[in-house]
C-alpha cells in the first residue's frame, strides 16, 4: 500500500515578469508592423487617386480635340475659343485664369484645368498625312502654389496618346 499523506505539493505555476515582458514585446512588435503597412496602403491609396486623376484629365483633353477636330470645317481649331491650333507641335495647356484658353479649358467651358491645380499638361500634335498623332503628358505641378497631390507622386506622370482622324 502507498502512502498517500506524504505526498509533496506541486510547486504553483505562474508567469514570470521576464515572460510577461518578452510577450508584450512580442506583441508591440506584431502591432507595429500592422500599422506599418496601414501607412503603407494609404500611400498607396494617395499615389493610385493622383494617377486616376491624371489619367482622366489627359482623357478628357484627349476627347476635346477629338470633338473639335470632327466638328472643324477645316484642319485648324483654333482661335478665340483657346483651343490650340491642331498642327504639329507641343502646347501647354494655362493653368491660371489670366492665359489666353482659359477660358476654354477651364471651369467656364470644357472643365479639364483649373486655377491652381496640382498638375501640369503638356500635348503633342503630330501630322501623319491621314491623321494627327495627339500625345497628352500630365504630370504633378512643381510650382510651390496651389494644391498638390498627397502621397508620392513627385516624378509620376501619365502619357495618353490617340490617333484622330483628319
């Protein structure tokens, strides 16, 4: 028979505080990395806006000659409404309402620039006898006025290029 009054205590199971530290610490460092890529998914977010907001400008602009070009009785559309003549040639669109196409461009008409806007564009008309290669370049504003995008975006532009029949 054994003796089961004699029996020794199990000693009491706990945490230490060295445990406790090493699993806060632990957690501190799986936390971080979580907000970590929440900042990294906002910029994201800043820098994919920015571009969608390019691509639809240099599309809208695009659109624009294409209507001006087909309703054109001859191969210029040029003149007092703003719009550059379509030939050869690389134009600036303005970017404040006192350049000449303001007008046209801006809020009052087709509503593709605005008066301090974040960004810059700059078309390309090409001539290739049957019909104009047109290349629009939009790219974030560098001039200390006005808006700017959010995120990073600094050396990111859009290129959109289209074929218009003569």
């Amino acid at each position: 028979m054994q003796n089961t009054i004699f029996k020794h205590p199990r000693p009491e199971r706990g945490e230490s505080l060295v445990e406790v530290l090493a699993a806060m610490a632990i957690l501190l460092l799986v936390l971080v990395s979580i907000l970590q890529l929440f900042s990294l998914s906002i910029l994201s977010f800043h820098a994919t806006t920015a571009h969608r907001d390019m691509m639809r400008r240099a599309q809208e602009i695009v659109e624009v000659i294409r209507m001006a070009a087909s309703t054109a009785s001859t191969n210029t559309t040029s003149g007092a409404s703003g719009i550059f003549p379509l030939a050869s040639g690389t134009f600036q669109l303005p970017t404040s309402s006192s350049e000449t196409g303001f007008d046209f461009w801006g809020p009052s008409g087709f509503n593709v620039v605005e008066e301090g806007a974040p960004f810059k564009v700059n078309v390309n008309v090409a001539d290739d006898n049957t019909q104009w290669l047109v290349t629009v370049f939009v790219e974030p504003s560098s001039n200390g006025a006005g808006r700017k995008y959010l995120g990073p975006v600094s050396k990111k532009g859009v290129r959109y290029a289209a074929r218009i029949p003569k």
